[in-house]
C-alpha cells in the first residue's frame, strides 16, 4: 500500500489527487491537505471582480467530492517537510498545521510515500509597500479579493454617473510581476464597462506594466498569425489598447502605493508617480515558505527550495547567463533532484530562469516580467506527475514515461475582453511552445502555425463554456477524465 501526499487543492494540485484516485486501487491512500475549504476556478475571479458573478459561481466545497473520490482531506496548512523522517524513523513526512474549526491550529504529522507539492504562489504584496487589498490597491487574485475589488470599482463607477473624473490604473505592482494576463483581462472589461456605461469621457484608464514591450506577458512576447499576416504581440496589444481608449506606461517598476499614488521606477531610472482613484496591481509571486528537515533535524529549506521559495525540479539552475539559455534548461518530470519521491506541480515548482529578458535601471532595480505560469501547464503538469507516480506504483520502477516539458507544450489563452452574450468579445491566443525554442524555430522561437491570436464574439463563448466546463470537470462529475486540462 502507498500513501500519496498532494499539497494543495489548485488546479494543479487537485487534478493530480483526482487522477491518481481515479487509476489506484482503493488499498492507497491519497491525502489531500489545502487550507480553502473551497476549490476556485480562478480565471473567472476576473469576472467576480467586476460584479458578473458572484463568489459562489466560481467555487465548490471540496469535501463531498473528496469523499465520493475516496480522497483523506485535511482543511490545513503544510508548514514543512522532512523527507527523510526524523532519527531512526525514516517514514517521509509533512507538518501541518489544521485551519478548520474544529481543529484550529492542531499540528500533525502526515506520512507519505510520494509527495506533490502543488502550493502554488504566495501572493507577496508585502514585497510591495501599499499594495494589496489590506492598503491601497485591489486585486483580483482569490475570489475574496475580486469581490473586494468590485466593491471599489462599483463605487468608482458611481461617482462617474454623479459627473465626477475618475483614473483607473492596472498592471503589475512589482518590478519582477508576472500574470500580466490576468492584469490585461481585467483592464479590458473595465474599459468595456465604462463603454457600455456611457462613461467613457469621464474616465481615465491607465495600464502600467514591468514589460519592455506591451504584449510580452512573461513570454518575451510572441508573433502570432492573424489573418493571414504575423503580428508581433507588441501591435497586437497596443491595436487592442487603442480601440478600448487605454493608455500605456511601460518598463515601470512599481515600488511603493500610498494613499492614491503608486510610485515605480522606469528602466531610465527615473522616480515617477501617478495618481489613481481605483487601482488593480498584481502582486510579486513567491512559494508559500514551507521549510524543509533531514533526519537529524538540520534545516535543508536551501537543498529543497530555491531563493524565491519555489521548489527545484529537473530543471537547469546553474544560473548561466540569459543568453545561452535552451529550452532544454526547463523540466519534463517535475522530480526533485534530492528526493525521488518528492515533486512539484504547477506554479509550485522553480522555472530554471525568465523567458523574457532580465532588465535593470541604472539605481540597479530590475525590471522585467518573471516566467508565466498559467493554468493549463499546471493542469497538464498535475497530470502527468499523477500518471508518473501510478506507473511507479504499479511497477515499482523510477521511471517516467509521462513528460510535459513547457518547452515541448502549446498554451491556450483565452482573455476576456468584454462580458455578454450578443457583445461580448475575448482575444484568444495560442501558442507553441510556450517558452521558445530558436534551436528548432530559428526564426520565430515557436512553431508560427499553432501560434495564433485572433479577437471576437466567439471567444467570450467558449471563455464562458471553459468555466462550466472546468467546474465540471472539477466536481469530478460523470466522465470528468475525458475533459483536456
Ligand atoms: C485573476 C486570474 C486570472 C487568471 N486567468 C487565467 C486564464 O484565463 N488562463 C490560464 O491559463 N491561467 C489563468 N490564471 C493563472 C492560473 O489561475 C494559475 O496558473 C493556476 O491557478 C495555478 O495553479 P496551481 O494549482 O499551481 O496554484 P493555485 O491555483 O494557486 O493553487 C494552490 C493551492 O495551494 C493551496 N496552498 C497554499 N499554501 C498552502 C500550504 N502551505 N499548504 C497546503 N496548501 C497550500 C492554496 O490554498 C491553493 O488551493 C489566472 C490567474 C489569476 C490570478
């Protein structure tokens, strides 16, 4: 009998625990530990965020459908893990501490054969002063924060009605953010709601990033096929800025927000600001600060994790420069280097280095967008660690057949532009591969046929579908293994 660990009921994490569930006999154990009660099909918290749904469109209690799985769930946090055991008790396990009611800071030893670790990210507003939802600024990160965030937005939306200017400022709040994705979706509805408001003279709308070009969401940008012609990302971008009435700063390193004015720093190295009356700036990601124990107790945090608090994987770590980086530098198993039976999944696991370049202002603040990390690798990862770790249990071999390298696998992008049936509009946007690869595309980095982007109607639809779809999916529903991650 094998006890499997997952940390973390994501989207990762949780398509992880369901499929090796779903292929091991019942004779093993699969633990589920996450502190939400609640699962949370994050890409729609967008929509919570500007009062389109509510919280509890995009959430499900995952208890009961634990329990119909066969999955242990314990609502707490992991604070540590000891792969080794401790003295001569050599059985891996994980600390944790409960958060449930009725276990309320309870700490326990969790026993594991293999473990996931699928925390995600922490979401280190505190890496900026001001920023988050507790100080000046909204975020649209966890649903409890995009109903926040509306509540805000709401307001502003009403003293516009009353005549009153209002400036909206989006973006990353961190010189080194990443999911300007998410930023890009929701500056787009704000601007399409202001529109089908009528307000749009009375209104401001500012979009301020850490990309040296617009367009570059972490991914060096792209080139994508359009109609026929091959449009940077750049262009693709901006044309969708103009057409919304949106204005631009960019290369800014955001470093303090006090009161109604953010502070950042250009690539230039000058200090500017800018005043706001609603503002939405995501926050810098780190890991979630697990620690990590041998067996005599000595703190191994460093072996286990890197700086940022993510965990290595069978990635390159050298650190060379970004110049001579190769896809090949990223991982395809997602195993720790130091513990065969440990992995990471989803945003979880430590990328090797940035795809787009590192930058730094003369003061020596470096500005640039970390490596993305969205929600269909970490599904796909999810799933391929789950299949590796059956296959090892059903033959007792170190072997990985299952490989999901981002180097080797496409992404699918579907940004919100607009809500609404009849008008609602999306920019949908493939590419292939997600981190390019000038070995084999010399000339574009990806494979220029699957890399495409395209705006309308259409993609609101299945942007809308994808939601039920998902929540289906992750409600473990009849036949929920046949829906792609
Ligand atoms: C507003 C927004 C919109 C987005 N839209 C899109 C989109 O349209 N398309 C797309 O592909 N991606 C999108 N993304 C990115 C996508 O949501 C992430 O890539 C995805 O959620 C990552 O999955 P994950 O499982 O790695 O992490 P998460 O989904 O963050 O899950 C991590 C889990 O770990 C738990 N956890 C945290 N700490 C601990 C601990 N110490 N112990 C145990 N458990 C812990 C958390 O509670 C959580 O349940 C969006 C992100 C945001 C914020």
């Amino acid at each position: 009998m094998a006890k499997i660990l997952v940390l973390g009921a994501g989207i990762s994490g949780h398509t992880a625990a369901l499929f090796i569930r779903r292929k091991l006999k019942k004779e093993h154990e699969v633990i589920m530990v996450s502190p939400n009660s609640n699962y949370q099909w994050v890409p729609s918290n967008i929509w919570v965020g500007l009062g389109l749904m509510k919280p509890e469109q995009v959430k499900f209690k995952l208890e009961p459908v634990y329990k119909k799985q066969g999955i242990v769930y314990k609502q707490a946090i992991a604070l540590s893990v000891h792969p080794e055991g401790y003295g001569n008790e050599q059985q891996p396990y994980v600390r944790i501490k409960h958060v449930s009611e009725d276990k309320i800071d309870q700490e326990e030893e969790v026993e594991y054969d293999f473990l996931i670790n699928a925390t995600g990210p922490k979401l280190n507003f505190a890496a900026t002063e001001g920023l988050g939802p507790d100080n000046f600024t909204n975020s649209v990160c966890t649903y409890d924060h995009a109903e926040h965030s509306w509540k805000n937005l709401e307001a502003s939306f009403r003293k516009m009605k009353a005549g009153e200017k209002q400036t909206f400022l989006v973006g990353t709040g961190h010189p080194l953010a990443t999911c300007q994705g998410a930023a890009f979706e929701y500056i787009l509805n704000i601007a399409f709601e202001i529109t089908k408001r009528n307000l749009n003279h009375l209104a401001d709308i500012c979009w301020i990033s850490n990309e040296y070009e617009l367009g570059d969401f972490g991914m060096g940008g792209a080139y994508v096929k359009r109609g026929g012609y091959i449009t940077p990302t750049k262009i693709f971008t901006e044309s969708i800025f103009k057409e919304y009435g949106i204005r631009w700063i960019k290369r800014a390193g955001v470093k303090k927000v006090d009161g109604n004015t953010a502070y950042y720093e250009t690539l230039d190295g000058e200090e500017e600001q800018i005043n706001f009356d609603f503002a939405m700036l995501i926050p810098g990601f780190a890991g979630v600060g697990m620690k990590a124990f041998n067996k005599s107790g000595e703190d191994i945090t460093s072996d286990v994790f890197a700086a940022n608090g993510l965990m290595k994987v069978d990635a390159d770590y050298s650190g060379k420069p970004y110049e001579e980086w190769k896809a090949s530098d990223w991982p395809s198993i997602y195993q720790s280097p130091v513990y065969e039976n440990v992995y990471a999944s989803g945003i979880a696991f430590a990328p090797p280095h940035t795809i787009s370049k590192p930058m730094k202002n003369k003061n020596g603040m470096a500005i640039n967008p970390t490596a993305p990390r969205t929600g269909m690798p970490s599904g796909v990862i999810g799933k391929i660690v789950a299949e590796n770790i059956v296959h090892r249990i059903k033959t007792g071999k170190n072997e990985h057949p299952h490989m999901a390298s981002m180097s080797k696998m496409g992404a699918a992008c579907i940004v919100s532009a607009g809500y609404g049936i009849r008008h609602g509009q999306a920019a949908v946007m493939t590419v292939y591969p997600i981190v390019p690869d000038y070995d084999k595309y010399p000339k574009w980095g990806r494979n220029i046929n699957y890399t495409v982007g395209e705006v309308g109607l259409a993609g609101h639809w299945m942007k809308l579908f994808m939601h039920y779809m998902f929540l289906y999916k992750a409600k473990a529903k009849f036949l929920w293994w046949l829906i792609p991650e």
